[in-house]
C-alpha cells in the first residue's frame, strides 16, 4: 500500500508536468532521392522575397501569395516568425519525401552582423559575420529549427541527398573566396566540409555520389561522405563555369562572350553536354549564344540570346522606360537521348531572365513581359509561372505587393 | 468543521509564518514595481494616476465643449502643417550624414518663428505643462484602438481561413494543422461575431502591467513550500495528537482538516500578493475602464470577457494552480515526513516546471505548467496542445489537469492521512531503511545500526544526527547536480572564431610581455597594416590587369592579403590586453602576460556554487529543530540534556564542532569536484600558472599574484567560508527552532542581498556575503570598492562581517544554551 501510494504520488507529480515535454524529434527517411533547386513540392510553391518564405497556394490556384508561416498571431516581421530569417535569403531548397503532405523548405542566409551583449549591440567578429545560418521550415508543422552557424559565405545552392543537405557557397575567409563546399546532416545538425584545395562548387548528385567542380574548371565526384575524391572530366576552361549534373548528364558553359544590348553588354554561353554514364564520352555543343539554360529529367532548357527594344511605357514614380527583352521568349530543349534540340514553345510576350525551378510541365523564371504591358506598371516579372507544354504564363508575385504581405 | 477551526486557530498562531508571508508579499510587490514600474517615463500621457486624470478630463470635456477643443485642435493643426513645412526646409539644407540621428525640436522651430502655446491648460502638480498634442494623439488613438483590434480578430479569421483552404487543396485535410487551424478559425470566427456590439472607444490603463508580471507564481510557490512544511511536518510537537490517533475517524478527519487549512492559506498567499499588486498599481497608475473587453489588453485574446472578468479568472487560475502546488508539496512531505526531502523536491517540481515553459518552441503543451498556469498565459491568446493526435484547447486541458491534480492530491493526501501508521509516526524514512538495506545490504545496515545503538562519541552521534540518509541522499543529489552544472559550464562550446583567436595567441604570442617582445608586436602590427591598406585590393588588381603579374602570383598576393586582414583582426583583439599589460607595468612594475582567458576565466571567475549553499542550507537548518518537535518518549536527547547544565553546555560544543566539521568536509567535496573538473578542462592552465593573475584586466588591481595561488587562495576561501554558514544556520535553528523560519533568515541573509545586487542595487554588494561564498568575487569586488583607500579592504571587511555575523550567532546560542 506504502509503495503503492508512493508510485501513485510519483505518477500524479508525472502527470502534472510530463505533458509539456512531449514532442520529440522525429526521423524523416527521405529515401535515395536527389532533391536540389526546388522551389516546387507537391502542389505547393515556395519562393523566398528577401528574409521571408512566401507560399503560391498550390499549382492549381498559383496566383494566390500567402507568408509560409501560418500562425494567425505572427506579423512576420521578426525573426520569431518560422518562415523568416535573420537576414535576406540566399537559398532555398524545398523537399516533399515520401508519405508528407507538405514540404520540409530549408532556408539559407547570412549571420546578422551584430549580437546583443548585456543589452548593447556589438558586431560580430570577421569569422562569425561570414557564417551562414540554415533553418529548417516544416510546412506541415508550421514550426522551424535552425542549425548551428556553418563555415559558409554566401550559400548558392543546396542539394539534399540521403538526409544530408550539401551546400555550395562563395568560400570562406582565409580560404580566398574560392568556392566551398559543406554537408549538413539536418538529424544532428553536425556540418562537415569538402576539402579541396582549389575550392569547389557544388554542381549535383548522381548515382550516389556527389559532383563539384574545382575553381580551375574541372569536375570532381565524391561519395556523400566526402571521401574517394576523384577527377571525372575536364571542361578545361581554367574557372568555375555555369554547370550543372542532372541525371548522369553534364552541362557546362564552355565559353562565354560578352555581347552588346542596349546601352549594356550581357553575357552568352557556349553550352556543352557530357554524358557521365559513359567514360569515355567526349563534351557535345548543345547550343551557342545561349543566355538561361537549366536542366531537368537529364534535358536541358535554354534560351538564346536575342536582344529588341518594344517600345516605351511609362512606370508610376520611375517615369519612362525602354522595354527590352533579351531573348524572343522561345524555349528550347535538348533531348539527351536523341541528341537533338527543339522548340518548347514560341514568342511568348515575355522573357526569361533567369530560371529557378522546372517541375511538373511548370517553369518558374524572373523576366520581363514585353507584350500587352499596362502603362504605369513596371514590366519586369519578379516571379512568374509558365507551362512547358502550351507556353502560357502569368505574373505570381510583384515588386510592389511585397508591402501587403 | 470544528477542526479545520482549529487548523485555522493554529495556523494563525504562527506568527513567523505571517511575517514570512509579509516578507514575501513585500518581494514580490518590489520585484514588480522594479520591473514594470520603476523604468516607465512618468512624462509621458497613460503613465501615471495624475496625467491619466487630465486626460480623462479632457475627454470630458471634448464631450462637454466640443467647440472649444475644435477650435484648439484646428490651430495645433495648422502649427503642425506649419512646423512638417519648416523642418523640410531645415533637412533639405544638410547632408546624409547629418541627417542620421537628426530630430529637429520645438527649439529649431521656434527660431524660424513657427511656436505653439499650449491652450488646453493641463499643468502637472510639479510645474510642468502636459503638451496640448498628448491629448489629441491620445484622442485620436482612443477612436482607432476598438476599429483596430476588431480587423485584427478580422485577419486571424482570414488568415486562419485561408491557411485551410490551401491545406484543402493539397488534400491534407487529415493532417492535426489542418485541425488546429480550423479550430483557431471557429473560436476567433465566434468572437468576432459577439465582440463587435462590445467594443466601444475606451483606453484602459494600469490593470496591463499586473498581467505582463509573469513572475508572481514564483513567489506564491515559494511561500506555499515553507507554508506547507510548517503544517505538515511540524505536527508532532502538538500534543493532541495521541488524542486524535486513537480513532481512525478522527485522523482522516483531522487530514481533511489540514487540507482545508492548506488550501485557505493558498487563497490567502495568492489575495495577498494580487491585493499588494493591485494597490501598487492603483497608486501608480490608476484603475479605469474595467468593464471594456479584455480585448484592448490582450488583442489576441479569444475570450468575449471585460477586463474586471479577465482579471478575475486570472486570480482564480492562479488560486488553483497555488492549491495544487500546495496540495502536491504536501504530499510529499506526508509520505517522506523530510524537509530535506519536501523542499528539494518543491523546488525541483518548480524547476521542471520553468524548464517545460521553455520547452516545445511556445507550443500550447509547454504553457502546461505551474508557471505558465499561474499567470494569464493561458487566457491571453488561444493555444492549442497536440493530444493523441488531435488539438484539444490549451486552457481547457490546463483547467482540467489542474482540477484532476487538486483532487487526486488532496484525496491521497487524506488517505496518507487517515492510515494509522501514518503522518504521525516517528520518522518514515526510518522504515524505507530495510527496504534499501535488502539491496544495498553493508552500508544501509551500518547506518542503521549506528542510528540505533547510539554510539558513546557524542560527536559521532551529532554528526550522524545531522547526516541522515535523507540528508545524505539530498548530497548526493545535490553534488551530481553540481558536478552536472560545472561539467556544462566548462565544457560549453567556443564559438569558432575563438578558436582561432586561441589558437592564434598560443601559437605566436603567449608568454610575459617583455619590452622586447612588445617591439615585435609593435612591427608586426605595422607590417600588416602596411599590407591591407585601404586600396590594397585595388592596386593589385590594377597591376594585373597592366600584366605586371600572372593570375596565379594575383591569387597568391590576394591570399596573402586575406591573411593579412585576418590577422590584423586577431591582432586588433589582442590589443586592449596589451594595453592593459602596459599600464600595468608602468603603475606596478609586474610585467604581465599575454595568454587567452576564454577558458581560463571560467575557472577562475566562478559565481557562488547554489547547490552546495542548498546543501548546507538544508542539512543545518536541522540541527536544533528535532530537539523541540519530538516528545522525549519518542526517544530524543534534548529531554534528558536539558536537565543538566553541563550537559547542554557540552552538546553545543560538541554540535558546533560536527557542524563545522561536517560544513568543511562537505564544501571541500564539492570545492573538489568543481576545480577538478574546471582544470581537466582549462587546456592552457599549465603554461600560465605562474602568470600573474593582474595580467587579467579584471584582476588588474591584484598585484604579482600568480594565476595559481589565485586559484588556490578562492578555492580556499569557496571552502573555509561555508564553515560560519554552517554555524550561523545553526544558530538561526537554535533561536527560531523550526526549520522553515531557519531557512527563510539564513535565505535573507545570504540570498537577498545578491538578487538586489542583480536588481541593480549595487550598494547591496557592501552586505552581499554570497562573494566571500564565491570565493573571485570577493576579490574582484575589492577592485571596484575601494574601502579607506586599501584595495583588500573590502575583502577584509566582507570576510570579517560574515564570520563576525556568524559568531554572534555562535555566543548567543552558547549564552542561551546555558540558560535553557
């Protein structure tokens, strides 16, 4: 009865205070997929303006711009808020593994220079104000984690792969900003680095191994660990280049020149295509004159470069400018198997300045429209959507809706 | 009835207890008026009782005479066109960089001609005049607050709303979001539906600040935990019991009664502390408005309550979370019949319960506990707990728990109460022994071999008597959780950039600082200055682009820049150490050294270790009390010592001795535990021994004492100074005779004076004995006070008062011992 009594007193003090402790992290098998550049999962898209997440409803229904966050009592305007971080957004990665719903989105920024000590702000050493915070966002959830400070500047992109997230950045201080690489296990949250003494750039992953390539242009792979690292192929252009592996196919700006446009010059690439599945393959042109190019599914995605003014339009508080595009709103795509390019669609009153994302017969791209413009609106396309398969697009969010949300 | 009246009629006759009470209230009053009132600008309209009449006034009167104050309005609204017009003109004529931090005042306006004259007249009691524009923004603010917090419950409903339909759309209908959004979506939905008819141009003032005090349960609790020691376990000094044991009606009925009592004082503890605040409040600020929704309050508070309401259900959440808290505490103290065991453990269910509020990222289960219970996290906004997968309110679940505990607590403690071998009985601990001797046979059967035969050494037996099991196993407890403490604190992770900066100094710098060395400091600071000039990046990019080098000489000179930079940064944090290392060997002549004290200062700059103060606390605040609460027929000394002169003349002597000795042998293990520790994980210990502790700028004032003796000397003094505590607790036990009144003065005495100094009452450090406890601090404090102008003046003199107070104590329990 004595003990009895004890354990039941035991119990009751457990049940008062043992409730507040539950929640325990949970392990995420996202399985042997590569995810990188994503921006799409599932139905939902999520894109970064700068220190926040935004959320595109769902594909259905793009058009409609929500903050990621969904707790009703957050203003999103403090780094409290799970979908904000503590400085602009250099790269996000959205990931839907298996059996979720919604996406985990991981979020890369710069440390805020500063710290409060005893009340005052100080600034933070070279070495900390050069760290890159990455945090992790659970849209299911609707709650965040973020890991400890990494040895990165200026986070590019990110990759995930078997849990563990790789990361490419400008380098580091001491290191001469030449490129590096890290690995974030986002279970513990321990960072390892690349170490390769040109510094590298983190390109893709591939049949369980990891691609980079070194600050003097050539390709390396090594296992997700970092270690067996080895020479794959030469693009021989003495630098980093734009480059990408996607599907055992590598694509690489081999050359590039400078063109004129306008009162400026823009930058065109010779692009080339290694087929890595075979040792022995050499580099094939895909295209000159290219301007954005992305892969996806092993194809490749480009536009070339076409420069033509449309006239002028008159913009509220900036007053006239000049509508350009820089290529004849035409997509191309190269067939990795056939060898052979072709026209996704053509002309269609907008142009690609950059592409962020491919999924599902859906591309995500920043532009300017250069048809059926408003007077008193600006042109240029801060996100837009557009289908692969018809080549219709729309406007998802502007420049000046930033305030309203 | 009649014996909860005499529960009552005793409790009440505790006089120590009420001053306790007193004491507490008066804590938590000043705690309160420090933090929420003492820092607010009283200059400012809604702060203070006087500007929040004038501005009620001036309502009144914009309701009485409104074409009066639309008349004044209009020409504050011209002078304010006027004065937007001319401080335009003002900014246009400077710079950016005069622009930054520039506010142009009444001053600069009035010198290019544009003046108000106030006209509404409001002139404070102290002369100054209240300006016209705090009543217009305050009129202009009232209209917009009730629109403004009804679109705010607006876009809650829409937020929430929308947040479904995307979840909808993905079909993830069946996740718990979903469910927790929908939830948030209904409770707001029917808020908003019933709050538009209650909303209404108010301003309520001065109620908010008594809500933002979330450390009030804090100090209930603490009360609460003496309290219920003093009902529980002081009972068997009261002679009725063997009356009252003789009917198992009459003990159950008896344990009902102290329930009754227990529960009465946590009303009373919870009144007093909210009727202290309250007035505090009424005096500062005034208390208006009390019938308007809480909503003006708390905007996101999903109740339709008016603020009179709110702050009702808040003193009754807090009344029961103090009831359970009680209930519980006294729990435990029935079954273990401990001090030790009761207090330690209330103090560790108030621990875990902090640490659960910090827990689960602000999720509804963290605010489940008896802090966030006992204040009005619960009602501010709506939360919601994740329960076997599905959302259940936060407040509900607490109110529920809450009642479930009190309940089941206060039938055990009935039950515990009505058995007959029960509460009563001499010591419960006594009967555990056996259990704990069948698997811990030699050492638990010594113990309790001595505990019954006892020895012919009455100093064993006094030191036995001090360390029983409880107390020995509260030791423990209490050492692993220093040993767990230091373990954290030495072993806490440097961030990188220290590292490197340790790194760095061990690799090139550490050592005296010699004049020589000092020269090559000098150069190679200059050296690299010389190479990361402002336009060095440019220069070198300009002499390859002329192709005066190749690319991979431009990458090389680019690192070595880098490097540079790095190093001089490095080198830049040295430098008000080398600084301080100059000034030291220009005003003292001891030649410094220059070594990282990241680590080093962890060791050397220790704070008061609590767990051992907690230690000694407990265990000799013992050491008179069981004299007066057993009954000579239940086998104690003090009947039989009382009798003869000499006999109690010996006792003190013999019981001051084990106390001291006990203190010191117990302080020395936790001393040890924590140094050890602290230099297994200090790396560069060794090498700086015989540095001098000076080269520290903290220690600046400390002469040619080496870093070692420094550490020898603290560890020293974190040792001998628990020996005067020691005795002081026993002469607090001796003149009071309960443990719970002990412990509160041996607190004050200690305690209070360092959380005032923590409070920002520096003037406290002057009786803040914990230093001399803490061993660096005491010595570091002689800097900062420079006493009759000796830089030891201060240690002496602290050092002097606590032994001073200490052996007061000492002779007065000597002189009454021979009295008694």
């Amino acid at each position: 009865m004595k003990k009895a009594i004890r354990i039941i007193a035991a119990a009751l003090i457990c049940a008062v205070l043992a409730p507040g402790l539950s929640g325990c992290a949970e392990k995420i098998d996202f399985g042997d997929e590569v995810y990188k550049n994503k921006k799409y999962a599932g139905e939902s898209i999520f894109f970064n303006i700068s220190s926040r997440i935004l959320l595109s409803g769902y594909m259905s229904k793009p058009d409609n711009i929500y903050p990621a966050c969904i707790d009703p009592f957050c203003d999103h305007s403090t780094e409290s808020c799970a979908a904000r971080t503590e400085s602009p957004i250099t790269a996000t990665l959205t990931v839907l593994p298996e059996g979720r719903k919604l996406p985990l989105v991981y979020l890369c920024c710069q440390r805020w220079p500063t710290k409060v000590v005893d009340g005052e702000e100080v600034l933070l050493s070279a070495h900390e104000r050069e760290m890159s915070i990455v945090k992790q966002f659970d849209a299911e959830t609707g709650q965040a984690k973020t890991f400890e400070p990494v040895e990165l500047m200026n986070i590019r992109s990110a990759l995930l792969y078997r849990g563990i997230l790789y990361l490419s950045a400008d380098g580091f201080l001491g290191e001469g900003y030449r490129g590096r690489v890290g690995a974030l296990d986002v279970l513990t949250g321990k960072c390892t680095y690349l170490s390769e003494e040109n510094g590298a750039r983190l390109i893709g992953a591939y049949d369980g191994r990891i691609y980079v390539m070194t600050g003097r242009g050539v390709v390396e792979s090594c296992e997700p660990d970092f270690s067996d690292l080895c020479a794959v192929y030469d693009c021989q252009t003495g630098g980093y280049v734009n480059s990408y592996v996607d599907e055992g196919m590598l694509y690489f700006a081999r050359s590039k020149t400078d063109v004129p446009a306008g009162n400026s010059t823009k930058t065109v690439f010779e692009v080339c295509a290694v087929d890595l599945k075979n040792k022995d393959a050499e580099a094939v042109t895909v295209a000159s004159g290219v301007y954005v190019f992305m892969p996806y599914e092993g194809d490749l995605y480009y536009t070339l470069f076409e420069y033509n003014e449309h006239g002028t339009v008159s913009v509220s508080g900036y007053g006239e400018e000049t509508v350009v595009s820089y290529d004849n709103g035409t997509l191309y795509r190269y067939d990795a198997e056939k060898g052979t390019s072709e026209t996704c669609f053509s002309d269609i009153g907008a142009s690609f300045s950059d592409i962020y994302d491919i999924d599902d017969g859906m591309i995500l791209f920043s532009g300017a429209r250069y048809r059926d413009f408003d007077e008193g609106k600006s042109t240029y396309l801060r996100i837009a959507i557009c289908s692969i398969e018809t080549g219709e697009w729309r406007e998802l969010f502007a420049d000046d809706e930033e305030e309203y949300l | 009835m009649k014996l909860l009246g005499y529960e009552l009629k005793k409790l009440f006759g505790i006089k120590y207890l009420w001053v306790m009470l007193l004491l507490t209230t008066v804590l938590c009053t000043g705690l309160y008026y420090y933090l929420y009132i003492g820092d607010i600008n009283f200059s400012e309209p809604y702060y203070d009782r006087e500007s929040n009449a004038m501005t009620e006034d001036f309502f009144r009167r914009c309701e009485n005479e409104p074409e009066t104050i639309a008349q004044v309005r209009e020409s504050y609204e011209a002078y304010v066109i006027e004065a937007d017009r001319v401080s335009e003109e003002i900014r246009s004529t400077m710079t950016k960089d005069e622009l930054v931090g520039f506010r142009v005042t009444d001053e600069m306006l009035a010198e290019h001609g544009v003046i108000y004259e106030n006209k509404l007249g409001y002139v404070r009691k102290d002369g100054t005049v209240v300006p016209d524009k705090n009543f217009f923004e305050a009129y202009s603010l009232r209209g917009l607050t009730a629109e403004s917090l009804i679109k705010h419950v607006d876009d809650i409903i829409y937020l929430t709303g929308g947040a479904m339909e995307r979840f909808e759309a993905v079909g993830a209908e069946e996740l718990p979001i979903y469910e927790y959004e929908s939830h948030y979506n209904e409770v707001y939905s029917s808020l908003r539906s019933k709050l538009a008819d209650k909303m209404r141009p108010a301003e309520p003032r001065g109620m908010e600040n008594m809500f933002w005090y979330r450390e009030f349960p804090l100090f209930a609790y603490a009360f609460l935990l003496l309290a219920s020691g003093v009902i529980f376990l002081n009972e068997r000094s009261v002679g009725l019991l063997p009356v009252i044991r003789t009917t198992r009606g009459g003990r159950a009925r008896t344990a009902a009664a102290k329930l009754g009592a227990l529960l009465t004082v946590a009303v009373l503890t919870v009144l007093c502390l909210t009727a202290a605040q309250l007035i505090v409040t009424y005096i500062k600020f005034g208390i208006t408005f009390g019938d308007a929704p809480v909503q003006y309050m708390c905007r996101n508070c999903p109740y339709l309550l008016t603020i009179n309401g709110y702050f009702i259900c808040v003193t009754l959440l807090r009344i029961l979370a103090a009831a359970v808290f009680s209930c519980v505490v006294a729990l435990i103290a029935s079954v273990t019949v401990s001090h030790i065991v009761t207090y330690i453990s209330g103090a560790l269910i108030l621990g875990v319960n902090i640490v659960i509020g910090y827990s689960g990222n602000g999720t509804g289960l963290s605010a489940l506990n008896l802090i966030d219970l006992g204040n009005d996290a619960l009602l501010s906004k709506y939360d919601e707990s994740l329960l076997f997968g599905h959302f259940v309110g936060t407040l509900a679940l607490g109110m529920a728990l809450l009642s479930l505990s009190l309940v089941l607590s206060g039938a055990l403690l009935v039950a515990v109460g009505g058995r007959r071998s029960h509460i009563y009985a001499p010591s419960r601990i006594r009967k555990l022994i056996p259990a704990i001797r069948s698997k811990f046979a030699s050492a638990a059967e010594k113990l309790a071999r001595r505990r019954h035969s006892y020895p012919s050494s009455l100093f064993v037996w006094e030191v036995s008597r001090l360390m029983t099991p409880a107390a020995v196993f509260a030791a423990i407890l209490l050492l692993a959780l220093s040993v767990y403490s230091s373990v954290s604190r030495y072993t806490e992770s440097t961030p990188p950039s220290l590292i490197k900066y340790e790194e760095y100094l061990n690799e090139n710098w550490t050592g005296e600082l010699t004049d020589e060395r000092y020269a090559q400091f000098l150069k190679r600071y200059d050296e690299l200055a010389l190479l990361t000039k402002d336009n060095a990046h440019e220069e070198l990019m300009s002499r390859y682009t002329r192709g005066e080098i190749t690319f991979e000489e431009y990458i090389e000179l680019l690192d070595s820049i880098e490097s540079a930079s790095d190093e001089i940064e490095l080198l830049e944090s040295i430098l008000p150490q080398v600084e301080h290392l100059r000034a030291l060997k220009a005003e003292t002549g001891v030649t410094g050294w220059i070594f990282p004290d990241t680590h080093i200062m962890r060791l050397l700059n220790r704070d008061i270790n609590f767990f051992l103060l907690i230690a000694v606390l407990i265990i000799f605040s013992r050491m008179y009390s069981p004299d007066y609460s057993k009954k000579s027929f239940e086998g104690d000394f003090a009947a039989i010592l009382r009798t003869a002169k000499n006999g109690r003349r010996k006792n003190f002597v013999v019981r001051f001795s084990a106390a001291a000795l006990t203190s010191l042998i117990l302080a020395a293990l936790f001393e040890a535990a924590d140094l050890c520790l602290g230099i297994a994980n200090t790396g560069n210990l060794a090498d700086v021994l015989s540095a001098p502790v000076s080269s520290i700028e903290l220690y600046g004032s400390l002469g040619s004492m080496t870093v070692g003796g420094f550490l020898a000397l603290t560890a020293v003094l974190r040792t001998i100074s628990y020996v005067p505590l020691a005795l002081l607790c026993c002469s607090a036990s001796f003149a009071v005779k309960k443990v719970p009144p002990t412990l509160f003065i041996v607190t004050m005495i200690t305690l209070l004076p360092y959380v005032l100094v923590y409070m920002g009452f520096p003037k406290m450090m002057y009786v803040d004995f914990t230093a001399v406890l803490a061993g660096s601090k005491l010595l570091t404090r002689s800097a900062q006070f420079d006493v009759l102008g000796g830089s030891f003046t201060f240690t002496a003199a602290l050092l002097v008062g606590f032994v001073l107070i200490a052996a007061a104590g000492t002779l007065y329990t000597l002189r009454k011992t021979g009295k008694d």
